[in-house]
C-alpha cells in the first residue's frame, strides 16, 4: 500500500452546504454524501490511497486542511467543485489554496473537479494512473 499514491480530498461537509444556493437542482445532502462515498471508492478502485477531508464553510476550514497536510504528505490534493465553483466559497477557496501551497510539499499536484464522478480524471491529469 505505500506505493500508492496519495491523494488528500478536500470538500465541504454536506452538513454545511446551502442546497438552496447550489448549482446542482434537486441536490439534498443524501445525495452528496453518497456521490462523495462513491468518489472516494472509484479513487481508492483506480489504485489510489485516499483521505478524503469534509470542511466547513470557513471556521475550521484552514486549521483542518494544515493539519492534514502537516500529518501526512500528500502527491496530490483535489479541492472538490462546491469549494471552488460556488461563488458563495470563494473567500474559502483562497484561502485553502494558500493553506496548500505553503504545508504541502513541492512535489504535490493541485488538481480540482467538476463533480464527485470526474474525480478520478481529476487526479489521473497529474498523478497518472493509480498505482
């Protein structure tokens, strides 16, 4: 398993989302948590070694993302869509960005996806097939 590449999953918990505000109609919080679930084993399914981190909106956001990356090292962090595509989030987005940029290491990719169901073509851009 260490030879597995390492991908850290940043997103919002769907606890926190505003599903009158998404983008996505008819999006409840069952729904995203299980197409995150299902990321996550299509991740780990392409040969990845996954730690998938569900935020806030911006209380704890950027404590938890340091942490993880100060714990572990990572080849690859994918910020999923709701952080980066809802305009509501762009204040987080930035911040998690710096936040990566200076506790992950040089080598680590940053990649982002559309939805949870590109996420494996999201860490392939930059990683390459899982190994």
């Amino acid at each position: 398993m260490a030879d597995k590449a390492r991908v850290l999953t940043v997103g919002l918990d769907p606890e926190v989302v505003d599903y009158d505000r998404t983008a996505i109609p008819g999006l409840t919080k069952e729904i995203l948590a299980a197409a995150i679930e299902s990321a996550r084993i299509k991740l780990e399914e392409a040969g990845y070694r996954v730690h998938m981190l569900l935020t806030d909106t911006g209380a704890t956001a950027e404590a938890v993302v340091r942490q993880a990356l100060e714990r572990e090292s990572y080849d690859c962090v994918m910020i999923g869509a709701g952080v980066r595509a809802a305009p509501d989030q762009f204040l987080l987005f930035e911040k998690l960005i710096n936040v990566i940029h200076r506790h992950a290491g040089p080598q680590t990719k940053i990649c982002f996806n559309t939805r949870p169901d590109d996420s494996v073509a999201a860490v392939q851009r930059w990683t390459g097939p899982g190994r």
